[in-house]
C-alpha cells in the first residue's frame, strides 16, 4: 500500500527477473498470514469478553474500549504507515510489524488489569498497522497479469471476510480449553512462517520517489479518529452529554482541517482527490459498511451464545462455521460472476442480503434458541462476502493507475473503520439500551453487595455473575431481567443496521448500475 500520489508509481520496484509462477501463489500465501491474523483480532477477542469480564471486572466503557483500542490505533494509522512501507518498503514494514505483534500480544496475554489490557491493544494496533498496509500493494505488484491479480485480491478478501468469522472459532476454542489470554497468543505462531520465508519467497516493494511523510498529517489523523469515537461512546451510553458531543465536534473540526490540509500538499498523506470519482466513494461507502454490520453483528451474537443460550466458547464458535464457509464461498464465486453481471447489482445484493440477515433480528423472536440468529448471521456472511470482494475491486478500478497506491491505502483503511464502527457504534447502543432497561429485584437491590449490583448494571457478563451467587428464584429473575434487557438492546442494534444496509443497497445499485461488467 502507498499513500504517495507521485507519477513514479507505475514504477515500482520489484523482481528483477520473470519469477516462477509457483512463487507467486507461495508469496500470496505467506502474505495471508498477517491478512488472517489482523481479521481474526478484530473478533477473536469477542468471545473472550465474558472470561475478561469475570477475570477483570472491566467496567462497561472499559468493556469496550478493550475491544476498540486495537482497530482504533491501527485506523488511525494505517495511511502513514503505508507511507513509511514507500519509503523503506513494504515488505520491511510488514517484518518489522510481525515481529512487533508477536512480542506484544505474548505480552498482552497476561494482563492483570483492565487498563494493562486496553494499553496492550492500543500498543498492538501500532504494529499491526504495519501488517496490513504492505499485504494489498504487495500483490498488486507480485501478480502484474490482470486476471491473476483479480483472483489473487479476491483471495485476499475472502482471507479477510472469513478470518472475521474464523475469529470467533479460534477464541472459543483457546477461551475454553486454556484462558482468555491465549487468544493474544495465537498471534505468534501465525507470524512465524511469515518472519522465516518472507524475506526469500516475497519481493521487496517501494516507491523510488515516495515523496516527504507529512508529521502534521499524521497527528491530524489520529485527532480525528481518538475524539469521534470517544464521542460516539459517550452519547451513546451517556446521552447527549457535554463530553461526548464536545468530542464528536473537536473530532469533526479536526477533519475538516486535516482535508483541507490534504488538498493543499504536493505528496498529500491521503489523496482526498480520488474522492471525487462516484464509483470509487460509493465502493468505499459499500466496503465500510459490510464490515460495520459483520463485526457489529459478532459482537452481540458472542455474548448472546455464551451468556445467554449457555453455549461454551468452543460450541459458539463451531456454531458460526457455516457462516466462515458462507462469506469466503461468496468472495470467489462473485468473481466470475461479474463478467456477466455489472458489478453494482453485485454489490447492491449482497448489501441487501445483510439487511435482510438484519431484519431476521429486529422483527424476529429470540426466545426460541439460538437457531434464528445462526440463520441471519449466515446471511449476513453471504453479503458481505459478495459486497465487499467486488466493493475492493471496484476501489482499485475506479483509481488512475498512477494512484493505484494511495486507493489500496483508502481500501484497507475502510476495512478497519467499518470494523471499529461496527464495534464502537452498534456495541454503544447495545450497552446503552441494556444499562437502561435492566430492572433489579428489589430484593436484589436491598441485599446484594453494592459492587455486584454495579457490576450488573453495566454488562450482561456482570449480571450472569450476580445470578450465580444468589438463590434460586432470585437468580431466575436476575437472568431473565438481564436477558430481555440485552434483547432490547439487540432489536434496537439490529434496527439501526437493518436502516443502514437497506439504504447502501439502494445507493449502491443506483451509483454504480453504469460500471460495466468485467473483462
């Protein structure tokens, strides 16, 4: 990935001589192991909240921030690390990121606090906005054949659409067999074939001329991710507080200069100009959103498994596999599919198939089993594995050939984004309705020590552990109060999402109906 916008780019170094076509795919491979590792993070850790909630005691906001510091650091600078992989190249920043990650998440594994564990996320964020940055430009110049290249970018999506669902999978499993932290573990063995063949079978990449790495860009970058996010928490747990929209305004301020300070650099940290083009900002829009609704989704449906149906990590896991099947099935089927289907009805219906996964949810009932949540969640699958492989390939299509760098950096950085919002957005709302329809037993609130209570009313995690210490039929009426106010809080998540993914279909069908089918 680059974010330089200089007419050298075509020029990228790479291979000296015609490479065998057999290293290729061994580089691709190798190269899906960061792709894996960042989107198994992104929801492995959903599994694990109710085992860091009993072992932590995390507050609510503390509950996710945990969940959101990672993808936050790593959304706010995954543009200017791909300029640094420009200037010292692409494959060297993607060693020097595994390495970093590995040695980190082992670290992180044995957090003993809440606040030790969101500075452990934050931290690894750091490096993995090292990882994803290289893996996209660096296919784009391994595979130079246009058809191989296409394949080999679908494959590289669907490494990121099912290793979100493979996330679950692989935390259930470790959760339940070893301890949370073992989720931050698995990260080391994941990097190893990386670190010891990387360097042979993966050509270095760089821009000869990448330009001057703007620091104000930067520091701008994160002033404007760290406070909307922050805001959208607060008003979303809060109310309107004056925090949170204070936040969300200093964060929309800070936009605004830091668009305005892109448009007036000769090397721009981000190209705002490639905005301009219909197809390329309703792909993004499209790409943002199908990862909005699938991580946003797993967030609640982990919880809802585990906590309320009774399943262990491992089962709740195994459970979404048809969904993992589903998602990487429908990112390589569409790809043929699109040279005789124009690519915006592609996209539209699989933006439609998340809604309709959607509205499985908010006019279903939940009471009977975890049956019809399976079902809307491998719906969801089959639309955003339609949308966002072909919403990525539109990305890069839509861009001059000269900026092919720079759209690569906007891809992957919408990837992160919509699973930040998907979390922090969706995840806020459910942890606002939840703390405001749970409803103590007054004998609950009369006798059980303060802490407990507290700790009930700020996560469903919190409220299962209060049951468990009390009598029979005062931990019936705890769990089913915590239960139906979890499910409000999943019906008005859903509703939200079901709005949103109906309105991008429609947009999506109605922008991108003139791109023509592919070659």
């Amino acid at each position: 990935m680059t974010t330089s916008t200089h007419r050298a780019e075509p020029q990228l170094q790479g291979p000296a001589a015609p490479r065998a076509p057999w290293r290729d795919w061994l580089a691709l491979a190798l190269l899906m192991f960061p792709v894996l590792l960042v989107a198994v993070d992104n929801t492995a850790l959903t599994f694990a909240l109710p085992a860091i909630a009993q072992s932590l005691n995390p507050s609510g906001v503390q509950l996710l921030w945990i969940v959101d510091a990672y993808p936050l650091v790593l959304a706010g600078l995954l543009v200017c690390m791909g300029s640094f992989g420009d200037r010292i190249g692409r494959r060297r920043l993607l060693l020097t990121g595994s390495l970093g990650f590995a040695a980190l998440s082992a670290a992180t594994a044995f957090a003993p606090t809440a606040e030790w564990l969101i500075a452990g996320r934050a931290a690894l964020g750091f490096f993995g906005a090292m990882l994803m940055p290289s893996t996209l430009s660096l296919i784009r110049n391994i595979f130079a054949e246009p058809n191989r290249r296409r394949l080999a970018v679908a494959i590289w999506a669907a490494g990121f659409s099912g290793g979100a669902a493979l996330g679950p999978i692989f935390g259930g499993w470790l959760v339940e067999h070893y301890w949370w932290g073992a989720v931050f573990l698995v990260a080391v063995p994941l990097m190893v074939p990386l670190i010891a063949l990387g360097p042979a079978l993966i050509p270095e990449s760089k821009n000869p001329e990448p330009g001057k790495v703007d620091i104000p860009s930067i520091a701008l970058s994160l002033l404007v991710m760290v406070p909307l996010v922050y805001g959208i928490k607060e008003v979303a747990t809060e109310g309107l507080s004056g925090n949170g929209l204070g936040a969300m305004a200093f964060g929309l301020a800070m936009a605004v200069v830091f668009v305005r300070r892109q448009l007036r650099l000769p090397h721009p940290l981000l190209d705002m100009s490639l905005f301009r083009n219909r197809v390329f900002s309703m792909a993004i829009t499209a790409n943002v959103l199908a990862l909005f609704s699938f991580n946003g989704f797993i967030l609640f449906l982990a919880q809802h498994l585990q906590l309320l149906e009774g399943m262990t990590p491992s089962a709740a896991g195994v459970a979404m596999i048809p969904a993992l099947i589903a998602t990487v099935v429908a990112g390589l089927v569409v790809v043929p599919l699109v040279r005789k289907v124009r690519p915006g009805f592609v996209v539209g219906t699989g933006l439609a198939f998340s809604a309709a996964g959607y509205s499985l949810v908010t006019f279903g009932n939940h009471d009977g089993g975890p049956t019809l949540l399976l079902a809307a969640l491998l719906i969801l699958a089959l639309g955003v594995g339609t949308a966002e492989t072909i919403s990525n390939d539109l990305i890069l299509g839509a861009a001059p050939a000269h900026k092919s760098g720079a759209a690569a950096a906007i891809s992957e950085t919408g990837y992160e984004v919509g699973a930040l919002l998907g979390t922090a957005v969706l995840g806020s709302i459910l942890t606002a309705s939840y703390q405001h329809n749970l409803h103590l037993p007054a004998a609950v609130v009369s006798t059980a020590p303060e802490a407990a209570r507290h700790s009930a009313g700020e996560t469903l995690a919190g409220a299962m552990d209060l049951a468990a210490a009390l009598p029979a039929p005062l931990a019936e009426t705890v769990r089913q109060s915590a239960a139906a106010a979890f499910d409000s809080g999943v019906h008005v998540t859903a509703a939200i999402g079901l709005v949103l993914m109906a309105t991008a279909a429609v947009c999506a069908a109605v922008v991108l109906r003139k791109v023509p089918k592919a070659v």
